[in-house]
C-alpha cells in the first residue's frame, strides 16, 4: 500500500462516509499504518469505548478508554495537499535515482521512499 503514517486522507466507503460525503469532509491524518497497509488507524474515525478494569497502567481509576481503532486500508483514500482533491498515488524514479511517490493528478511529489541509486539514475 502506498499510504505511509503522517498522510492526509479521506474516508470514501464505510459508515463514516455515509454520515458526511467525502467532499465535505476535512482530511485527516493518519497515526498509524498496519499489516502492511490493510488495516489504517485515522485520527478521529472509528472511535470506541473500551471498558478497562482498575489496576490497569492506563487507568488506574478504571473506566472507559475512548480509542481509535482500524478500518480497511481501501476505505480510505489520499488527500493531495497541491491540487486539494482526492489523488491516486504512483512510484517514480527522480533524476538521481530516488524512489518517490507522486499524486497521479497534480504530478507533484509526495516524499521520498528510498536514498539516491545509480543504477536507476536517468543519464
């Protein structure tokens, strides 16, 4: 997947969809990237509850722990800071050889993937 943590994304399918079309909605980031970019842990999606018992390290009163949990990776969907809109992601070689990703609409560079190679250098 070409989703890496820190990405603005929006949700397109799923129940969070349904409750506001993804026009509307504003990009959020994503906290973190799981089992190689099935699962995705977005920053304010797919809030739960859960019931934690005294003792616990993260509570110790006990109580209810609000936390976001997983959704698929193919619910969401990369938001391109450059052209403002939803965008495909490709992988592209740069002049020295870096491995970048790129927003297939606007052609601009989403970071840096790996360090400068020769052997894919453009002479």
């Amino acid at each position: 997947m070409k989703i890496k943590k820190g990405d603005l994304v929006k949700v397109i399918s799923g129940r969070i969809a349904a409750e506001t079309p993804p026009a509307e909605q504003p990009p959020r980031r994503v906290t973190e990237v799981l089992d190689g970019g099935a699962k995705v842990v977005v920053e304010g999606v797919n809030l739960v509850y859960k019931h934690v018992k005294r003792g616990h390290p993260k509570s110790p009163q006990g109580g209810r722990l609000r936390m976001e949990m997983p959704i698929s990776g193919s619910n969401i969907m990369y938001f391109c800071p450059s052209c403002n809109k939803l965008a495909r992601l490709g992988y592209r070689y740069t002049e020295d050889g870096a491995k970048e990703r790129h927003c297939k609409s606007c052609d601009a560079s989403a970071g840096q993937i790996s360090r400068p190679r020769a052997r894919f250098a453009k002479s």
